[in-house]
C-alpha cells in the first residue's frame, strides 16, 4: 500500500491511496471466504461453491465492494499516518476503476485540522494573582485539622443542644399511617445540621438521652416525594444516647499526633509553606486561563462545523456521565427540564465553539513557534498519569495502545503552548474600582 497526498486546499485534502495486484486478490478472497456461505447454487451445497462459479453466476465483481471495504477497513489509518495529516471527519471516497492484473488506486478527500495564522498571542494582558498566605489562613487550616480529630463524648448533666448528636429510633405517620421511609432505628442525627426537615431537629432540643417525644412536621411544598410534598406529619422518636463532640487543644501535643513535628509552631511554619504553594499553584492555574481567554479574545477564526458538532457529542457524553453519577439520566433531566437534546445542544453550542476555537489556536501555535515536546516531556507526562491511577508506564502504554506516544506528545505540547503563552504574558493589577466592586458583593 503507498499513500499519496495530492492536495490540500481549504483544509480538506485530496489523497489517493494505492493497493498492489496481490493485495487486491487476497482481499477479494478474503471477501468470497466471508460471503459464501451466502450463496446457493444448484449441485453446490450452501457455502460451497468456488469464487468462480459465484462469479460466473452473479458477476466477476461481486466480492468487489466487500472487498473494497476490507482494504479500506485496515488500510485507511495507515494512509493518514503515513500522510501524517490529522483528520477531522471521515473521508468522501471516490468510485474507483479497476482493471484486471493493475494495482487499485482509490482517491478520496477528507477534511483536515485548520490551519490558521495566530496573531497577537505575545504580551496578552492578564490579571495578577499574587494571594498571601497570612495568619487567617493557617488558623482556618488548624482548625480544620482541630476538627477532623474531633472525639465523640456522651452528655451528662445537661438536656440536648443545638450541636449535639443525638442516636434515635423514629417513626413517621401522616393521618395515623405509616409512609415509605419515615421509620428507622438507631439513627445518628446531629441537631442543627438541617439533615431533616424544617422543623424536626429543633424539637428534640431540651430533651435527655431516654425520653420520648413526639415531632409534628410539615414536609415542604416542593419535597422530592409528591405524596408527602405539603402534608403534615406526626414522628415518634425515642432518644437513646446524647453525645457531644469534643475538640482537642491546638497545642504540642495536636501537632505531634497530625505531623512529623513536635511543636505547634513547627507545624503552622510548615502549613504556611504548605498553603502558600498551593495557592501560588491556584493562582498560575487562574492566569493561565485568562491568557487562553486572552488569546480566544485576540483572534477571530473560522473552525468547521463537523469540530464544533463532534465537541458537542463529547460535551453531551460528558453530561450524562456526570449525571448518571447522580443517579440520573439525561433523558431524566430533560423531562425534570421541560427540554429538548435539540434545545441542549444550542444551549451548548457557543461553549463548543469557544473550546474548538481555543484549541485551534494553541495547536496552530505549537505548529508557528516549533514547539514539539522532548521524550522526557512525555515521559514524565506518561508517569504522572499512571501515577494517578496507579499504573506503571508499561502498563499506560498497554492501555493507551499502539498512539500512546501521540496521545501524550499531545498534551506535552499543549501544556508548553499554554506555559509560552503564559511566560509572554503581561500581568497587570486588578483595578481599583474593580477590587472595590468586589468587597461590596463579599
């Protein structure tokens, strides 16, 4: 098989791809011995019958487009590689003319990946994230690691309060009868936590661990259950313990327990530096989306619609995924939504627009400024993704199959386009009347 590109005009390119006399027989073999047991020809039994009779009976070119297809079939992404193109949409292929003991030429066209010039993608103004990890910041940061090793203690001397957790068994009635999940046993409910309905955990505040009080809701007009939505409900409840949650110091001694160090003020130095590299980390993410929002802002291009409708598809993919999670489907939601797939596609389309653009753009400045990825780039891209799934780099090369370099240079080179386009960057300070906008929203 060789690969020709013939031509390229207006991002669709013109190809041709030629197939020797000996392919083209085995792939016309290759076709009879999958179709022939298709035919049934007297003194043959079914399947039988050699290529010859079945041409002489239905045509010499009857395993032709079969056989057609198979080259096509195995042949095709060979032909795109070897041309080295990166195609968008499948290919519009030509009839061809074939003669007997002469190689099959099939031409075709098929659309390519815009090239386009980017402009103005040196010196994009962006705003300036510069955040300070001060005193505030690492005492929310102790207070969260106060909390989580948090104990439980059981109340004495004192009736339940707002905070407390209390262990209960209910049981719900709405005019004396019982109603699907309205009933359970030892059930752990911390008072103040809005986990019931309005109204509930209030009144089981001022009670004590053995009473047994009785609860008069009503379940809010817009409740997920329409049989329960605005009626009132009775809920007998039988508290059984009482129990408080107790901090620990922040101390010495609360340091030593979370860390590698002995004191607390060893810990808050080594949180502070902690926090501020993930914030220095926040901060270069967020500028390095503005630049990309810059350079989209920057340079007005046309993409082909098929980029625009394959991204869609994706972004469709994606929502029901994130909503099958959720234990929804998207034909769930469109119902719940009064929509259509037509009207949630439109919704989505100028995001897909603005994603395939954006993408054009950084590829196209990879291609203008050379900027192709070193094996260790994507060496080191392979490793931090198995990493994260637990995978070694033999193992994320089996799994991402014969492209695996390609897949990986890819990104490789789309991260060093966005960092060139961040290093070009100015940055520039917020505003004054803008930072004044935003401590009147706070």
């Amino acid at each position: 098989m060789k690969a020709t590109q013939i031509s390229k005009e207006n991002g669709v390119v013109k190809f041709s791809i030629e197939f020797t006399v000996d392919e083209w027989k085995d792939a016309i073999n290759k076709a009879y011995l999958a179709n022939r047991g298709k035919f049934s020809i007297d003194g043959f039994r079914k399947g039988k019958a050699p290529r010859k009779i079945i041409e002489n009976f239905y045509g010499h070119d009857i395993f032709w487009d079969e056989a057609l297809n198979g080259l096509l079939e195995n042949g095709y992404y060979d032909a795109v590689k070897e041309m080295d193109i990166e195609v968008i949409a499948q290919p519009s292929i030509d009839s061809p003319e074939i003669k007997k003991d002469e190689p099959v030429v099939i031409t075709g066209t098929v659309q390519v990946f815009p090239e386009v010039e980017v402009k103005d993608y040196k010196g994009l103004e962006i705003e300036k994230f510069a955040t300070v990890i001060g005193d505030k910041e690492v005492q929310e940061e102790l207070e969260r690691v106060q909390k989580s090793q948090a104990r439980m203690e059981a109340v004495e001397g004192r009736k339940t309060e707002n905070g407390d957790t209390v262990i209960i068994d209910f049981e719900g009635s709405i005019d004396g009868e019982t109603f699907a999940g309205g009933t359970a046993e030892n059930f752990e409910l911390k008072l103040g936590s809005g986990q019931f309905i309005p109204g509930f955990e209030e009144q089981l505040e001022g009670k004590e661990a053995g009473d047994e009080v009785e609860v008069n809701v009503v379940f809010p007009g817009d409740y997920h259950a329409e049989e329960l939505a605005g009626r009132p409900a009775l809920f007998k409840c039988k508290i059984h313990e009482v129990k408080k949650e107790v901090l620990p110091e922040i101390d010495d001694e609360l340091a030593s327990d979370v860390s590698e160090f002995e004191t607390l003020e060893e810990y808050k130095a080594d949180l502070r530096e902690k926090l501020q590299k993930n914030a220095d980390e926040r901060d270069e993410s967020m500028m390095k989306d503005r630049a990309l929002e810059a350079l989209y802002n920057a340079n007005e291009i046309e993409v082909p619609e098929v980029m625009i409708r394959n991204e869609l598809d994706n972004m469709i993919y994606d929502m029901n995924q994130s909503l099958a999670s959720q234990g929804l489907g998207l034909q769930q939601y469109m119902e719940w939504t009064g929509t259509t797939i037509d009207q949630v596609r439109e919704d989505a389309k100028p995001e897909a627009e603005k994603r395939v653009k954006t993408r054009v753009l950084l590829k196209n400045l990879i291609r203008q400024e050379g900027l192709d990825a070193t094996a260790e780039e994507i060496e080191a891209l392979m490793k931090e993704f198995g990493e994260q799934y637990g995978m070694t780099v033999d193992q994320v090369r089996t799994m991402a199959g014969d492209n695996t370099e390609g897949y990986f240079r890819d990104d490789a080179q789309t991260k060093k386009a966005i960092d060139f386009l961040f290093g070009h960057a100015v940055q520039v300070e917020k505003k004054e009347e803008e930072k004044e906008t935003e401590k009147t929203e706070e």
